[in-house]
C-alpha cells in the first residue's frame, strides 16, 4: 500500500480547515450562550411594563398618605378613583399635581386656623380677667345700698299696721303692764291688730337682723339710714331676711299670736324707732 505523504502544502491545508472548524464551534456555541442570557422581545416588554405599573403604585401609595394625613386631621379628604374591580386608576400628572396643591393648601389653613384659635382664647382669657376684677362684690353692693339710705323725718312714717295704740311710749316714767302686774318704762309701742293681718315696712330700709325674742317673739331690724332703725316684734311668717332691702309698704310679715308678756293685752305689733342707738317716740313720726 502507498503510503501518504504530506507535503508542505498539506500540512498548511489542514491547519486553515482545523482554524476554520474552531471558529465556526466559537461562534455556535457564544451563539447558543447569548440566547439563553438575554430576555426576549416579550419579556422586555413585560419588565417595561412591570416597571411603570411599581413607578405608578409607588407615586399613588405617597398620593395617597398625603390625603389621608389631611383627611385625619379633619381638613380634606380626598379619594382616588375606582375601577369596577376596586383597583386605583392611575392618575395623570395633571391629577397628582392639583392633589399637591390642594394638600399644600389645607396645610396652610390648618396651621392659620391653630394661629387664630390661639389669639382667640389668650383674647378672651384677658378679657374674662378684666371683668372679674371690675364686677363688684356682695359686700361692695350692700355697702353701696346702706349708704344711699336715707330717713327724711318730715316724710315721716306710715302705720305698719291698722289699729289703736294700746301701749304708749314712755320712757320719761313708767306705765302700767297688765300682764307683768307692774309698771316699767315702755322704749316702744304697741298697736293692736288681729291675729295673721299684713305688716308693711313703715319706710324703705334694708334688713340688718331678723331673730326670735322672748319678750317680743320673732322680729325684724331694719335700717333706715341717717342714724335711725325700726323694730318690728311679734311677727310671724316673715317674708325678708338679713341683707334684703326693703321698700315702703312691703309686707314684711304677719301678726302672730301675742307672746307671754302680751297675753292680757292682746295680740298686737311691737314697733321701736331708735335715732343713733336711743328710743324716740314714733307716734310723732306717723303719717
């Protein structure tokens, strides 16, 4: 058999062909590489896509934390659209951006309205304070209606009650009591009445004192101003108390039933007028 032999030019031949085999296998195989690594059209598209939807998710999620930090601070509220199956629509720049300013906006009038509210009631405390200082109090009312009291004795006094004077005056010597069975000086008088008739005030006073006495039962003190002061005694179901200021004719009380010191004199009204602290006779006051 004839041995082969290669020459130089066979030699060159196989080393071309090997060189042209490898680079055919070099770019088969970073062909087949290259397609397994790299995403097709498709999934491209479905990346773009996923991209935009977490882009517009992402600005509706702060969209939405914006509004619903106004909405719980009771300013605004707002609510993104809907679709039929209950998920957001995307809004448009035009949307996000008016939904800015209107969120800019109620921060601004929240922060105005707290300003406001916070004038308002540091106005008021001040103003509160002022009239508690200026209003007077009950002892500056009382004081004032004691100092406007005056007693005219020209005016004179009306009859507390209608009925005769059954005990006199008399302080210059002593008079005769029937009950007591002795004689004793009188700083008063007593005027008959019956049993429960009215008694009004002589003159206009203010009240200084009302108690219950043995001798002359339940009374009442009145001031009439300039120094002089009535007292009614054998009262009942009186109808003024200390501190009342009192006016001309009003009823003070009723005529009770006569103490143990009146009861052969009958029922009747004790009336003492005193001029700074001293009896006078009242008879000569009565009009």
């Amino acid at each position: 058999m004839k041995r082969h032999k290669f020459t130089k030019w066979n030699k060159e031949k196989i080393s071309i062909y090997a060189s042209a085999a490898l680079v055919v296998c070099v770019c088969v195989v970073s062909g087949i590489y290259a397609n397994s690594q790299s995403p097709s059209k498709k999934q491209i598209i479905d990346i773009e896509s996923g991209q935009d939807e977490g882009s517009a998710e992402n600005i509706i999620g702060e969209e939405t934390e914006s509004v619903g930090g106004i909405a719980d601070s009771g300013q605004a509220e707002e609510t993104l659209p809907v679709t039929n199956n209950g998920q957001s629509n995307i809004p448009t720049d035009a949307q996000l951006a008016q939904n800015k300013a209107k969120a800019e906006a109620a921060d601004e009038a929240l922060s105005a309205d707290l300003t406001g509210d916070a004038e308002v009631a540091e106005t008021e405390i001040v103003e509160m304070d002022e009239e508690a200082l200026s209003v007077p109090t009950m002892t500056d009312n009382k004081s004032d209606e004691a100092a406007v009291l005056h007693f005219n004795g020209e005016d004179g006094l009306s009859w507390p009650v209608i009925g005769n004077v059954i005990m006199n005056y008399s302080m210059d010597e002593r008079i005769y009591f029937a009950t007591l069975n002795q004689y004793n000086y009188y700083p008063a008088v007593a005027i008959s009445a019956e049993e429960g008739a009215p008694v009004a005030a002589a003159a206009i006073g203010r009240v200084t004192k009302t108690g219950i006495n043995e001798e002359i039962g339940q009374y009442v003190i009145m001031d009439l101003g300039d120094g002089y002061e009535a007292t009614y005694g054998q009262l009942t179901e009186l109808t003024v108390e200390q501190g009342d200021k009192v006016s001309k004719g009003q009823i003070i009380g009723y005529v009770a039933a006569p103490t143990k010191y009146y009861s052969v004199e009958g029922t009747n009204l004790y009336f003492k007028l005193e001029q700074n602290g001293t009896s006078v006779n009242p008879v000569g006051y009565f009009k």
